[in-house]
C-alpha cells in the first residue's frame, strides 16, 4: 500500500486533553478507552488527525508534562495495550495519531535523575544540567522559570543547582551530553514502532542551553504572548538568549527528521515559545530536514483584530519561506478563544468568522477539544484550582484550569457525561447548553457548522495546497486569495459587528454557497458583509 508522505500539509489536528474528554472507568479521570469511546464523534467532525496531550507516566505535577516514564501510560490513563487499541481504532476511520513529545524535561521522579542527583560522578551524572553556587551561594546566573522565579533550584546532596526551565519538579537534560541525544531518539522510536504518525514537541525550542551559563540581557520591549507569559510574571523581563534557542538545537532537529524519515507518512509539528518566534519557526522548519511544521504563540494571546491578524499571518508567510506553518487559536495552556478573542460577551457568528479564517489559511491546523462546540473559558473558583501556573499567579492570572474543564458530552447526565464520579476538574455549568447532545439537534449550532465546513474544505484542492495572497481592504476585514494550479478563491471576513461594504477582484461565481454560515452578498466588484460576515468566491 502506497504511503501519503505529505498527508499533513494541509491536515486538520483535532487536540484531545485526555483527562478532560472521556472517563470510561468511573474514577472522575478521562483516559485512553475514553478517547477511543468516543472515535466516532471525533471521525464525524471530519478530521484528519488527533493529537494526543501526554498519557506517559507521570507525577502530574504539571499533569503529564513531567514525564517519568517515557515508554508506557500512566496507570490513571490505561495501559499500553490501551493506547494500541486506540491506534488500531484511529486507524480504522483513517484518523493519524500524533502524540507530545516532553523531551527537554523530565519529571524529577524519572530514574535518570534518581541517578544524576545521588553523586557527582554516577554513570548519568551529567544528563542534567548541574551547576555550581557563585561564591555567596546563590544561583550560577539570572535565568528565570517560566512558572516564576529563578530556573535553578538547589540539591542538598550533590550540593549543587540543577536548572528548570519550568517547575522545580522538572529538571531539564543535558542535550550536551550525546548520550542523551540518543536515549531520546530512541525514546521516539519506541513510540514509532507502536504505530504512531507523528509527534507534537513540547517546547522543543528549550532543550539546548548556553554553555557558558551567560546571564540574559533584560528585556527592553516586554512583549506579552512569547510563550503564553504575561507581564505579572518576571519571566518576561528577561531576553532569553541564552537560556534556549541555541544554534545547537538546529543538529538536534534534524537527527529528529532523520530518524522519522526511516517511518514514511509520519510527521512534526513543534511548539516555538520564544522571544523571536517567527524567526525560530523559519529556522527550525527550513529546507525540509527539521521539523515538518511548527506553530508559535503569536495567535494565542489577547490580541485580536484585522491588522494584527493580517500583519502576524503575512509575517509568518514571509519569514518561512519554504517551512510550513501549523496555525492554532486555541490549546490546553490559553484561555478559549471564544472568550480571549471576545468583546465579553458571547457571538456564535464572531467564532464562526474565527474558524473561516483558521481553516482557510496555508498551512495545516490545530483545534482544541471544545473549540468546535464554541465553549466559553470556564470560571473557578480558586479552591478549584489545581493549575501550579494558576495558584501561583492567582488571582490577576487564574491559570489554565479554565480552559482544562471536563467536555460537555450530554446536558441531561450527571457531569454532563463525561464520568459516573466527581470529575478532577468541576463541570462548568455555562458549557452545559453547549453539549454536544445539544448541538447534534440543531443544524445551525457550532458543532454542525465546524463538520461542514471540515468536510466541504476537505474537497478543496487549493485550501489544502494552495499559496495565499492579501488584498487590501477595510480595516475591520481579511480579504485574501488562495490559488493553486488554475484555481482562484477569494476568502472576505468581516471581524467586526458592523456591516461592511468594498471593492474586490471581479469574482466568476460565489462558493461555497451549500454551507449555510457563508452570507456575503457579492455584487459586480464590490461585497457587502454582514456583522462578522463571511464570504467566498471563485476568482
């Protein structure tokens, strides 16, 4: 049977957060059967591939984010035999199965730095990065955590600091050491035997640090949205030069590469946090031997109107050149972006216009469960919190619980079905209306309109393959052509409340027009858009 090699570019990722989708054995935790339960729902949206956050062994300090255990689930989620299940399952439907990869960090209970913390001269003693005090004790440099405070944390036994880039409890590795560098590839390997199509890496901009243990510069333009870091937080005063993005880095991805070109049809898609993220994408998606695609955070902050859009879209256009951008509004670490992106009050038509622009960009796509049923950013209280980003940052930044909270599956059930017990996260009672038991009733509810509009694009050469081009328009709107081959669309979004009427390329006839969410009125050379209006053409 003939390999899709490129079967990504242009890919629509559905992201499952397996502890909030589907709990299938009663403990209030959704796990692997949950996410297999429900393949039928996740197929009819009309998707090409489920990334999976981490199930790994763990902690969950950081909820699986401190992987101690590479190679098997953590008992919470199943089993391995589990998750070969849920790929024998994905597969049936032809749905890919791209897991995250937490490579730069580990979880302080992994065996290996059991091992490196016991003495200074055990066989992985420098598998971590170990430093020693300045002469007053305090840490070797300025570096700062992303959860807040110093990124070094001492170790009474070996009487030395060890960085972590994130919690104390997630001590980073020592990409240096060539050791670890092929202990990792391995480590991805045993995951590509079991059958997987890709890998979502974690903050893969993080594994390689400065030698030289420089001090960061400060930070003269703080700019919020780097990596999901807001202005409460000292991390962003800083320019991280040193303590990330390390030109060594570069190497490392493309043994990566190598290593999935040995598995045709499978593929990358990294996470860049970074002071400079635009560049990194373009760096780290070059020449087709590094990471398939990558995504940045510029699409996840606060910010939302047309110009910032356009600048941010043209501007990764530009900077990548030959790299192949993966867009997402949402995930488990950013307030929903029916919320974030919202005047404070709820639009189904604003999400709509929302999903139109993601999914008729160039690139591939990432939604976040609950990003098709338009859910609202849940509200907590802080007894509720389980986040470590949130309490420690509560209450001007409230963490990313909100976003966490369990799926909404039928309004009528006790947790809105998502389990038979106390859930680890309560329900929000505003996502209840929102269920998918609801929405499945109603042909205009978000949910039908994200399945088809899924299914209509996949029919779309040139949205799945095509380059794009703006044209200039009024402020509050995105006018913009995807062409491929003799193929021409012309895409006008309207993002604003207001009526929109201008001047456009004569268009040959409208499309689209099965789809009831299009409702531009073209005429001659000119579009009349209503409040959050979206329409598309044939050119």
């Amino acid at each position: 049977m003939q390999v899709d090699r490129d079967w990504w570019r242009g890919a629509v990722i559905y992201q499952v957060y397996p502890r909030s989708f589907f709990d299938s054995n009663g403990d209030g935790i959704g796990d692997l059967p949950g996410v297999t339960a429900k393949m039928d729902y996740i197929a009819s949206l009309n998707v090409d591939a489920v990334w999976l956050s981490p199930f790994f062994t763990s902690p969950m300090k950081d909820f699986g984010y401190d992987v101690s255990d590479y190679r098997n689930v953590d008992p919470i989620f199943g089993t391995l035999e589990d998750f070969d299940q849920l790929i024998a399952e994905a597969h049936k439907r032809g749905i890919k199965i791209i897991i995250d990869q937490v490579l730069s960090h580990t979880s302080d209970q992994h065996a290996w730095f059991v091992e490196s913390r016991s003495s200074r001269n055990n066989p992985k003693a420098d598998w971590y990065v170990w430093a020693e005090p300045k002469p007053d004790g305090t840490p070797p440099n300025n570096w700062l955590s992303v959860f807040g405070g110093s990124a070094w944390a001492w170790d009474s036994r070996r009487r030395q600091y060890y960085l972590h880039n994130f919690l104390t409890s997630q001590p980073d590795l020592n990409f240096h050491h060539p050791e670890v560098v092929n202990q990792t590839l391995s480590d991805v390997e045993f995951w590509l035997k079991r059958g997987v199509d890709g890998f979502r890496l974690d903050a893969i901009n993080f594994c390689y640090h400065d030698k030289k243990l420089r001090n960061n510069p400060p930070n003269e333009e703080i700019a919020e949205g780097s990596i999901g870091v807001r202005k409460e937080n000292p991390y962003a005063y800083q320019s991280h030069r040193h303590d990330k993005t390390q030109p060594e880095n570069l190497a490392f991805l493309q043994k990566i590469r190598a290593l999935l070109d040995k598995y045709p049809g499978t593929t990358t898609v990294g996470e860049i946090g970074d002071d400079n993220s635009l560049d990194t994408m373009a760096a780290y998606t070059a020449n087709g031997d590094k990471l398939h695609m990558a995504y940045s955070f510029d699409f996840l902050t606060e910010q939302c109107n047309a110009n910032f859009l356009r600048t941010t879209i043209e501007t990764i256009e530009t900077k990548l050149n030959d790299g192949w951008p993966c867009w997402a509004i949402g995930n488990h670490d950013v307030s929903r972006v029916a919320t974030r992106w919202s005047d404070g009050s709820y639009s189904r038509e604003r999400n709509l216009v929302y999903m139109v622009m993601l999914l008729t960009l160039r690139g591939s796509v990432c939604i976040y469960q609950g990003e098709e049923l338009g859910l609202e950013e849940a509200e907590l209280a802080y007894e509720d919190l389980v986040d470590p980003y949130g309490i420690a940052f509560w209450p001007e930044y409230k963490g990313r619980d909100g976003c966490r909270t369990p799926m909404p599956w039928n309004m009528e059930d006790n947790n809105a079905g998502f389990s038979e017990s106390t859930p680890w996260l309560p329900v929000f009672k505003g996502h209840l209306a929102a269920a998918v038991s609801a929405q499945e009733q109603d042909p205009e509810s978000m949910l039908n309109a994200y399945r088809s509009f899924l299914a209509w694009r996949r029919q779309q050469e040139v949205l799945l393959k095509g380059e794009i081009e703006f044209h200039k328009s009024n402020k509050s709107t995105l006018l913009f052509e995807r062409s491929y081959g003799n193929k021409r669309m012309l895409i006008a979004l309207n993002i604003s409340d207001k009526t929109v009427s201008m001047k456009v390329p004569a268009i040959s006839e409208a499309a689209g027009e099965e789809l009831s969410i299009v409702n531009a009125d073209w005429s001659g050379s000119k579009v009349e858009l209503p409040p959050y209006g979206i329409g598309l053409a044939w050119l």
